[in-house]
C-alpha cells in the first residue's frame, strides 16, 4: 500500500509549514495512546502521522519526497528517523508537559499503573466570534472521575484483585522480532499486573464515579481555533486525593462579514463601479468600530487597503494584526435608455484609449490576414 503523508495529515500538497503543525498537533492529540488506550489502530495511526511530520516539516525531506516519494527517501537515507524528532518533541512538550503554566500548554504526567483512568482530560468549547476576539469569563459545567469508595478505585468487588493471566503478574509482555526482543505494556492490565476477580457492583470494574464541577475559566483575547486553555486542578481524582488539570479546546464561529486569518482579519468591500472610477471615502466596519476608506480614482477590483494594528490581539505577545479591506467592484446589471447614452458619451471622449483591445490586438490581426493570402 502506498502511504501517502499529505493524506495522513489531511493537508494539500500546497499547505505552508504552519498548516502542516497545526494539523498534527490536532491529530496527534486525537491519536494520542493517553487517550486511545488499547487501541492498535490508534497507535498505528499515530505513528503513520509522527512519520509524516518528521517529513513534510522538513523542507530538504518533503522536496524529495515530493519528486521522488517514499522510495526516494529510503534511497537516499532521508527517511523517518528516531533521532530526527527535536521539533516534535517540542511540540509534545508543548501539548502534554506538566508545566504550570495555564495557556497553551499539555497535561500528560506519569501514570500509576493500577489506574483505571487518566487525570488530565479535555473537553471542547465552542465559542462565538466575538467571544474569541475580545475574550470573556465562561462558566462551564462538566464531570470528573473520582474513584469509586465501593471498591477503592481498583473495580474489583471488596477491593479483592488477582493475578493478570494474560502477563502473569508482570505487567508487561516480551515481543520477540528476529534476534531483537522487545518488552512492552501488557494490553490487558495496563501494566498493573493485576485484573479483577469479581466486578464492583458500584461501578461494574470502572473503579470510578462521575461528580459534576462547575469551572469560570478566563478565556484571553486571541483565542483560535485549535487553542488549549489549562485549568490546573480541575482534572480527575486519584485514590490519594490529587487532581489532574483539565484542558479546554477551543472552536470558534466564524462571522458573516469578518475572515479571520491568524491576527489578520479580512472584509470584503462592495463598491459601484463609478465609486472605484471617481474615488470617494467610505466608512467601513471594524473590530473597533468604524473606519473611513479613502478609495483613490481608479481603484481596481479586489485591491486590497490594509489598517495596521485594526486586527485581532495575540494571544501571546498583544500585538495586533491587521485589517484588510479587499475591494468587490460592483457592476450594474440593467441600464436604461438614458444611461446608455451617457455612458457610450463618456467611453467617446476618452478617444483611442476607450477601446483597448484594438491597439492590443493590431499585430495578431495583421498576422492573421497574411495566413490567408
């Protein structure tokens, strides 16, 4: 089967090198094993999608891959390497690191074994366009596992547990491949070594319950699709009282009039045909409010009028972007009687130069005739 790496992170072949991490970053965190326990086809799929980044975020590797593909890049040694993996490690630090930090960063910390969940979870927000630009406080309600008192946490009946068959206690399981053996989690008891005799009748061996929270989050001006808002200790509860974080991502609605790209938001400007001919100054909207337009004589369609520091905030630094304001030349779809005498005076008095296509195409007819002499 041949593997394509802009499928697997679902971009086009011409997407720029910040479209290719926002995409993996989305992925990885969907196939992240954290989150997809026992899964083979979410590992799989996670490793196909590292594969991937480590090759298009390279410009040397995706130029060969892009002329030559996969084969090119074994030939030439350019191919998935483990030792090749700074930036996405940087990135999974990014996304899963236990810093203390509240925007922006990741949750995944080192997990007990006998666990029967993680303490990081994640939830998705939706908010308005508005919202995202300018930033709001939200009151949000969601659950949370705490460990089941039946059982203590463990989803055994009594707390009374047995020896795993599968691994035999161990915890792990050794894969042999050729000359190389490999040890690896046992996928039926998560590494704890233990499995459950009789279920809790609690629980029914979840080893946990759910209780709601409700959380008033601060959500900074900025915010993207895509983004990660940390609230430190609203996460889940282990057997010894400790909570975990809970992480909010973020999908923002779009707008009927403003295109947001990255800080820079883009509108669209109708403007009649004698407005761009003549020039006149309009008042457009803005994030702000309003702003006047200065259209110069001969402004043309879709020319494009930028307002420096009228953009959306960044979420990181402050600085805003830009507004830019791109010109929909308007054209009038019936004129009557009169107007069509006006307008046939006004293309005469401009002479030779109302009717361009004639000195445009003087040499083609000239060249033409000859064909047929």
């Amino acid at each position: 089967m041949t593997i394509d790496y802009y499928e697997i992170l679902q971009i086009s072949k011409d997407a720029t090198g910040a479209e290719i991490k926002k995409s993996y970053r989305k992925l990885a965190v969907q196939y992240h094993p954290d989150k997809n326990q026992g899964d083979k086809k979410a590992e799989d799929k996670f490793k196909l999608i590292n594969e991937a980044y480590d090759i298009l975020s390279k410009d040397e590797k995706r130029q060969i891959y892009d002329r030559y593909g996969k084969e090119g890049l074994d030939r030439q040694g350019a191919g998935f390497q483990s030792g090749g993996m700074d930036d996405i490690m940087d990135i999974f630090n990014s996304m899963f690191s236990g810093g203390g930090g509240g925007f922006g960063g990741g949750g995944s910390r080192r997990r007990d074994p006998s666990a029967k969940y993680a303490l990081d979870f994640e939830i998705s927000l939706d908010l308005a366009f508005n919202e995202a630009v300018f930033g709001i406080k939200k009151e949000i309600s969601t659950e949370y596992k705490i460990p089941c008192n039946t059982c203590n946490g463990t989803g055994a009946k009594d707390g009374k547990m047995q020896n795993c068959q599968y691994c035999d206690g161990q915890g792990q399981v050794v894969m042999r491949q050729g000359f190389m053996s490999f040890a690896q989690e046992c996928p039926k008891c998560q590494g704890s070594g233990q499995s459950v005799q009789e279920k809790c009748p609690t629980c029914n061996a979840r080893g946990y319950t759910e209780e709601t929270q409700t959380v008033t989050i601060d959500i900074p001006a900025g915010i993207d699709t895509g983004n990660r808002l940390r609230v430190a200790g609203h996460g889940n509860e282990n057997r010894h009282g400790q909570r975990g974080d809970l992480y909010v991502s973020f999908n923002v609605e779009e707008d009927e009039h403003f295109v947001r790209d990255g800080n820079d938001i883009y509108i669209v400007v109708p403007t009649f045909f004698t407005q761009c001919i003549l020039g006149e100054t309009i008042t457009i909207p803005s994030l702000g409010g309003e702003l006047d337009l200065d259209l110069k004589p001969g402004t043309r369609d879709k020319e494009h009028f930028i307002f420096k520091d009228e953009g959306v905030a960044d979420v990181h630094s402050g600085r805003k972007g830009r507004l830019i304001a791109q010109i929909k030349m308007i054209l009038p779809e019936k004129i009557n009687d009169e107007q069509r005498v006006l307008l046939e005076k006004i293309q005469d008095s401009y002479g030779v130069e109302s009717r361009p296509h004639k000195s445009s195409f003087e040499s083609a007819f000239e060249r033409v005739k000859g064909w047929f002499n």
